[in-house]
C-alpha cells in the first residue's frame, strides 16, 4: 500500500463548474503527478510537482491548474469544467529509485454533463 | 513527444496458452516498467528493466529489454484466468522519469478458463 489517498472517488457535475480533486500521499515523497486516462489515449500526464510550490506542465495540462502547499497534497483544479474532461484522474507518486516507478491512488471518476 | 506503441491492444486466449505483448517506440529509455491494471482502480508496477538486453522473470512472466532500449516485450507462460488485466508499459527518459513516465495505450488481456 503506496499510501496515496485520491478524492472524491466519484463525481459528476456540469459543464462551466469549478472541481478541484485531491491527492494525499503519507510517504513524504517529493514528486507528485496526475495522469488522465481515457480509451484510446492511455495514460497522459497533465501536471506534475518536484516539491512544495514547484510545479511543471505535462503533455494535456490546458484546462487545468494545480498547486502544491505542503508536501502531502496535491490539487488539480478544472476552473470551467468541459465535457472533454470526463475522464479517470490518477494521482501518483515517484518511488525513490533513480528508475522513476510510480505508485498511483486508486483514481477519480469524473462526470462532466 | 515520445511514444510507446503496445500490442496487441486486446489479447483473447484460454487457460493454459502462452503469450507475447510488445511495447516498441524510436526513442530510447532510460528504464522502462511493466504495470497490470485492474478495472476500478490504478496500475500496479509489476518490473522495471533498465539494462538493454535485460531479462526479469517473474513467476511465469518473463520480461525483457531490447539491445537499444527502444522496447521491450513481456511474455506470460501458461496463463491463467487470475492474469486478466490490462498491461501498459511506459517509459522513463533521461533524468530517471522526474518528469513522467510515457505510457503505452495498453494491452487488454483476457484469460478464459
């Protein structure tokens, strides 16, 4: 058990709302991600953070914003959710080896109608 | 953007058949990692491989690296029903993956007993 904590599990809401989803982790590690995963498309990165504050893009981060006040959470923010954003959001956690394994929460379930 | 084609996308085999799944891409990683993922919730990291030409066995999984670290295959011996998932290996570059992993679209394995 990796210790990572993902909620809400599920929600639905509608297009033009703001959803904020969380991540917890209690391994006190540095790096944190969230990955969006649709048919198809697999698993993209859309944010990541190498610490408190320090945050970079991924490969789909439009549309989304995060942020990182102390080391055990990680917020991925819709400011105006979208119909495309439908999707299961992964938070993870890089492991401490140099290889980068991740360990992921068990996903957020996100209805946009 | 580096990517990482898997295949087959879907595998339909019986109890008891072995079978191959592949993951190739022109890029070279520094490490690539196998990960089983059940329905409803996150991957799991099965083995990461980082030397090329490198071989892991796990149980009746075998796993192995390419000479370029270009790609890698994993081959599961006389499978069984508890086997079914879908199977994603994904790719670190340089910088041990701090910035994500790359991911494969997936192969969906279904072992019918």
């Amino acid at each position: 058990d990796a210790g990572i904590t993902q909620s809400p599990r599920h929600k639905v809401t509608e297009t033009g709302t703001p959803v904020t989803l969380r991540c917890h982790q209690t391994e006190n590690h540095r790096y944190m991600y969230w990955y969006r995963q649709d048919p198809g498309h697999g698993l993209r990165l859309i944010h990541y953070s190498y610490g408190v504050k320090d945050t970079d893009k991924g490969e789909v981060s439009d549309g989304y914003s995060v942020s990182r006040s102390k080391t055990e959470d990680f917020l991925l923010t819709l400011e105006s959710a979208t119909s495309s954003q439908t999707s299961v959001y992964f938070c993870a956690i890089r492991g401490l080896q140099y290889t980068g394994e991740l360990f992921f929460g068990e996903g957020s379930r996100l209805t946009v109608l | 953007t580096q990517l990482l084609e898997q295949s087959p996308q879907f595998l339909s085999i019986q109890e008891g058949e072995n079978l191959t799944v592949y993951c190739n891409s022109s890029s070279v990683f520094s490490s690539l990692q196998w990960y089983r993922q059940e329905p409803g919730e996150g991957p799991v990291l099965l083995v990461t491989v980082v030397t090329g030409g490198e071989v892991k066995k796990l149980k009746r999984l075998t796993f192995q690296f390419g000479d370029a670290r270009k790609d890698s295959s994993l081959h599961i011996t006389a499978a069984q029903p508890g086997d079914t998932g879908l199977y994603l290996c994904a790719g670190a570059r340089s910088g041990g993956g701090a910035d994500g992993l790359t991911f494969g679209k997936g192969t969906h394995l279904i072992i019918q007993p």
